[in-house]
C-alpha cells in the first residue's frame, strides 16, 4: 500500500498507541531491563486470563485512541462508533490474552490502512532507568524491522530529521538483522536498538534509517533526556517543580483568575506541552478526593432558591485519576430517587461497577415545564462532576416513564453535556400531531444516538401540543417511528412485543451499545432550537444574552385562529416565534451562524475545529464579522475547562459577538461564566 508521509506517520502512532492500550490497562506487569540481550520472557502468554474490567477497559482505550488519532477524520467511510458497537458483546468472550488481542486486531484491521494494527504489548522497550537518550524516542519491532514509533514533535530528535515510521538500518557501527530475521525473534533486537540508543550524558549517535520515501539517510541524536521506565513506556523526567500534573493540580488550587493565570503560562511553556496532551494533563491532575464505593446523598443548589437532592452511587474499585462514566438516572412518577438508582444497579448487573450513578430527584422533563425556569439538570451535572471524576463525553441519561420523557429533555436541550440517551415507557418531548410543533425540536438530536422503547401494548394516554389525547403511548411512538424516517437522525426507535407501560424490558444489546457511545466533537452542521436561554448551548457555539419576547409563564395569548385548524395548530404558531435558535456551519475555514432571539454568543474552537495555521473567516447571519487568524490559547482551554468540569472537548479559543455584530477574542481574564449557569 502507498501511503503519504503524513498519514503513513500518523497511522504509526496509531500502532504505537493500540500496543500501549494493552499494557496500560494491564497493572502491576512491568518490564525489566535486560542488559545481556537475551530474549526476554514476554509479558503475556497467550493464555493469560484478562479480568473483565481490564478487557472492557481495553477495548474502551483503543477506541478512544482510533477515535483521536487516526489520521482521516472520515475513517475513510467506516462508521467507527458501529464497528466499536458490533465488537463491544464480544469483549466479554474474549477471556485471554490472545483472544482479546485478536480481536482488537481484527477490529481495528476494519479501517482501510495496512499499518494499523494491535500489536503484541511486550514488543516496545524502552531505555532503562538511568540511562540518556535522545528525547522520548520509543521503538517497535514490527514486520519491517525496528520501526520508530515515537518522536516528540520540536524536540532535538524531530529536528534532527527523525520521524515516526522510519525503518531503522543501524545504530552507530551496528547493523541491525534483517526484517525476515526480525519476524522471527523481535525481542533480541528490539533490545540491542534501543540499548544502541542509550548512552553517555551529552554524547551523541548516530542512526542510519530508511525514511518514508524508502530513502537511505543518516540522523545524529544527541543523548540529552533521562529516563524512567513506567511498565514499558518511556517517557523523559520533566525537571523538579515542572511536573505537569503538579501543575494541573495547582491551577485547580489557585485562589484567584490572577494565580491560575501564572500557573497556565507555566503550563504553556512546559517542554513537553502540546495541544493535544492537555486533555490527558487535566484527568492525570484535576483534584478529585478518593471515595469510597457506596451511596452518597448530594444537595445541589440549582437557582431561584431551589435545591435538589441528589443520590450518588459510586461503584466497587472507583479511582479518582481516572475518568469514570456517569448514567443520569431519571426516575419515574412515584418512586424515589434512591430506588431508581439500586434498580439502575440491577438493570446494568455486572455492568454497574464500570459507571458512576447519579440519580436526581427532579421536575423538568418536558418543554412545558413550568417555573422556576432554572438550568435544573446542568447544574445537578456539574455538581456531580465537581464531586467525582466523570467522563464529560461519556454521560447519559437514562429514565423511565416520567424519567424517559426527561432523558429526551436532557438530549434536547443540553446536547453538548451527553453522549446518548435512553428513554423507556415514554416517548418525544412533545407528542407528534398535525400542528408539527415536534419537528422544529427533533434536529436538536442530530448529533445524539437516542434508544427509544416502548411496549406493544402501552395504554397511557399521549397527549398533543394543546394537552388534547391523540392516542396510547404505543400509538403515538409508532407515529414518531414512521414520521422519523428520513431525516437521518441517530434515533433507533423499539417497540418491545407485549410489553406494557409498567413491565419493560427491551434487549440488552442495544442498551450495552448506547452505553459506548461518545459524544460527538464538534460536528460540522448544528442545528438548535430551544425555549430559555439557559439552554442555548450546542456544542461549539453558545448563547450570552437574549433579546426580544419570550416563552414564559403565564404563556402567551395566541395568535387568531385560521379557519379550519386545531388549536394545537394555533399554538404552535402562537410559541414558534418564541423560541431561541442557534445555527452553525463549518465549512473549511469560514463558519457560518444565525441566531434568532440571541444576542451576544461565543463561538467556541477546539483543536480539530479548524486549520490553526490558516486564516478563519465568521459570518454571521450573512454578515462577515471577522476574518483572521487565530491563535490557540491554553489559558483560555484550562479557563474554560475549569468552569465546566469537561477535560474532553478543550476549546482553545472563543471568538465572542455582540448585538451589533462586533467581534472579538475571548481571554482567560475575561472567560464568560456557562451560559446554564448566567441564562436564568
């Protein structure tokens, strides 16, 4: 296969990554040096038996690195979140070693690229502990010899000429054996290469490597980084005071914007800072105490004099320097929150010890919702995520009855806070009828995989816009059904045979598949419709402030009836003009926005939003506002981080437009609060 440099280097990092998914989440196995070149005992043998914790989080690492890493953002036409789907059931036959890689190789070999593989975990060395090398350089024996897997970008090493992908012929005066004889016995060279590698302090050696145009050329590495091993990852020893997640800590303890600014200009200018490390900086360092497994009882300020009590379930081996998924679970009419969380825990069976549980007592769960008009579960959200360590990509709230109408209304209007939902025994935020009021709703989902189920034979009443009966729930489901076919929404809609409003119980396979969704980054089209301006969020762009007439309480006199319509169609067209509205397109470098009953906005950037290297033009409501460059900014990332709690979804930059359509750059200092938070 020919590929370009740039993908053949980036598809190397992807190998590299893959191999070290297994040995991170294999603990305690670290590999030891082996100064006589021996060929080392490997880590695994092929029938090891792999816990199910560390094969599902496994698996979970090697998505997310496919799903960061690879090189086209397209996957070149392959649904990676199906293909992750179709593979997650089979994680739990995959009871060793061996069979658990294989089927990790198989999975990622779905992708069209002949270097992307899982390899062997015990494959990579590194230097030993004491030794000087030339930055991280890390190493992997593969099928056409030792191969560089790893070169920190701007180091010495890069600058020198070395690149991810290159072949390595000789280290100094060493030949290094054949590709065929590498095949064969890969620890002994891979070995030698590396020790080769390691040296004197302030030496330098030289290696002779076949880069990717298979063109011979000689690269001089100065030996200048010491090393410590980390089972077999190798990593350079930042200097004392420098570590980067001592310094994540500290910017979480600053008491001030002033503190937290310095701290972040010492973030910045860390050697080994890029980008795309600061995710894994802020989990490795957000100061979340340890806790322990069991039931907590949360009170959660959620404005306009309300609180809410909120039930925490934190499960068996929980650990704070991770991040955990959380399901939001929304109870039914009747029973409290406590109950819903232990049946959540028995719905989820061995499943529960891999998620967090927050379950809320709560009122809104549909747009009719009466006052106070407060931002009720973002404020629970981040509450829980101050408190433990969730996974801001992987939350997803899952009700029933009452509950399953308020995880629609939770995927309606605050989409960018989850990654999917489930609904059972309820249906659409607003039941589907003649007056069409729905469809002006249901885009607000493009970017969310819903499951909605309900039973055959459920005899609750639906009701319309004008709380007129229009049917059963399973009735009006199955009109959503028919009517959702064809606007290409994520929606998977499943009516359990015989079942009833009071005993559902839909397959386990969809639901397991929900659960290993992420949210999506950044997609290139939103659409949001949305009544307060507490929930004028959709990913990257945001609402500040509101303008014009509002949907508040008591409702509006309605518009004059036109001959021959409902009264559900009257007021539909009565509270359409009411609602807010935020719309985006990305389109290479220029983004395109309209907005209605929204003021002031920020458009939010993140590391993949756009080219960074290359001017970005805004325009807004067909109006260019800006045209520039851009620069990313990491005090306004950790800024932003900091007042939502999401280390997932990073945004380096915020171009801010007021009323009148001027713009300008949001700083750190002057970092706009949430809107959840400001919009009431």
């Amino acid at each position: 296969m020919s590929v370009r440099p740039i993908g053949m280097r980036t598809a190397w990092l992807c190998a590299m990554l893959l191999s070290l998914a297994l040995v991170e989440a294999r603990q305690g196995q670290v590999a030891t040096g082996n100064p006589q070149g021996a060929a080392a005992p490997p880590l695994f043998k092929d029938t090891d038996p792999v816990p199910e914790p560390t094969r599902l989080d496994t698996f979970r690492i090697v998505c997310e690195t496919v799903r960061d890493k690879y090189f086209d953002e397209t996957f070149a036409g392959t649904d990676w979140n199906a293909v992750r789907t179709r593979y997650l059931p089979k994680v739990t036959e995959a009871t060793t070693s061996k069979a658990l890689h294989d089927l990790l190789d198989r999975m990622v070999r779905e992708l069209p690229v002949s270097h992307l593989r899982v390899t062997d975990p015990g494959s990579t060395q590194v230097m030993a502990p004491g030794s000087m090398a030339p930055d991280t350089v890390v190493l992997r024996a593969g099928d056409e010899g030792i191969l560089v897997f790893s070169v920190p970008e701007d180091s010495p090493a890069w600058r020198a000429g070395l690149r991810p992908g290159y072949r390595v012929l000789a280290i100094g005066s060493a030949a290094l054996p054949d590709p065929a004889a590498i095949r064969q016995a890969p620890l002994a060279p891979l070995t030698q290469a590396t020790r080769l590698l390691a040296g004197p302090p302030s030496s330098e050696v030289q290696a002779r490597v076949l880069d990717g145009q298979n063109r011979e050329r000689t690269v001089t590495l100065a030996r200048s980084v010491p090393f410590k091993q980390r089972a077999n990852l190798g990593r350079a020893e930042a200097p004392a005071g420098a570590d980067p997640i001592a310094l994540v800590r500290s910017y979480f303890a600053a008491a001030d914007a002033a503190a937290r600014a310095a701290v972040a200009a010492r973030i910045a200018s860390h050697r080994d800072y890029r980008p795309s490390r600061l995710r894994e900086w802020l989990h490795g360092g957000a100061p979340f105490a340890e806790q322990a497994s069991g039931f907590q009882v949360l009170s959660v300020e959620i404005g306009g004099g309300r609180s809410r009590r909120v039930i925490l379930v934190i499960p068996e081996g929980y650990r704070a320097d991770r991040a955990w998924p959380l399901v939001y679970a929304l109870h039914p009419s009747g029973q409290p929150a406590e109950e819903w969380a232990q049946q959540m825990q028995r719905m989820l069976g061995r499943r529960a010890r891999e998620f967090l549980i927050a379950s809320p007592e709560y009122e809104q769960n549909y747009i009719f919702a009466g006052p106070p008009f407060v931002a009720e579960h973002p404020a629970i959200l981040d509450a829980v995520a101050r408190r433990v360590h969730v996974a801001a990509d992987r939350v997803y709230p899952f009700g029933y009855s009452k509950g399953g109408f308020a995880a629609w209304f939770v995927a309606l209007y605050y989409p960018d806070r989850v990654a999917g939902a489930i609904s059972m025994a309820a249906g659409f935020d607003v039941a589907p009828g003649d007056d069409g009021f729905w469809k002006l709703l249901a885009p607000n989902v493009a970017h969310v995989p819903v499951l909605n189920t309900w039973g055959e034979n459920d005899p609750l009443t639906a009701r319309d816009l004008d709380e007129k009966p229009v049917g059963t729930f399973a009735e009006s489901n199955r009109r959503f059904e028919r009517e959702t076919r064809g606007m290409g929404l994520p929606i998977l809609n499943l009516e359990v045979p015989e079942g009833v409003h009071n005993n559902l119980a839909p397959p386990a396979e969809p639901v397991v598949g929900m659960l290993a969704v992420r949210r999506e980054d950044d997609p290139r089209r939103v659409e949001h419709t949305f009544r307060h301006l507490h929930q004028a969020s959709c990913y990257w762009l945001e609402g500040l402030s509101w303008v014009g007439e509002s949907w508040n309480d008591p409702p509006p006199a309605r518009v004059p009836a036109w001959p021959g319509e409902s009264e559900a169609q009257t007021l539909a067209r009565t509270l359409e003009p009411l609602l807010g509205r935020l719309t985006g397109a990305i389109d290479g470098q220029t983004i395109r926005v309209t907005r209605r009953h929204i003021a002031e906005f920020v458009v939010w950037l993140g590391e993949r939003t756009i080219d960074w290297d290359r001017p970005v033009t805004l325009e807004v409501d067909g109006t260019v506002v800006f045209r520039g460059r851009v620069a990313r900014d990491a005090g306004v990332a950790l800024a932003r981080a900091h007042g939502t709690m999401d280390f997932d979804t990073l945004r380096f930059a915020g171009i801010r437009v007021d009323a009148s359509g001027k713009a300008s750059m949001v700083t750190a200092a002057l970092m706009p609060e949430p809107v959840w938070r400001t919009g009431r």
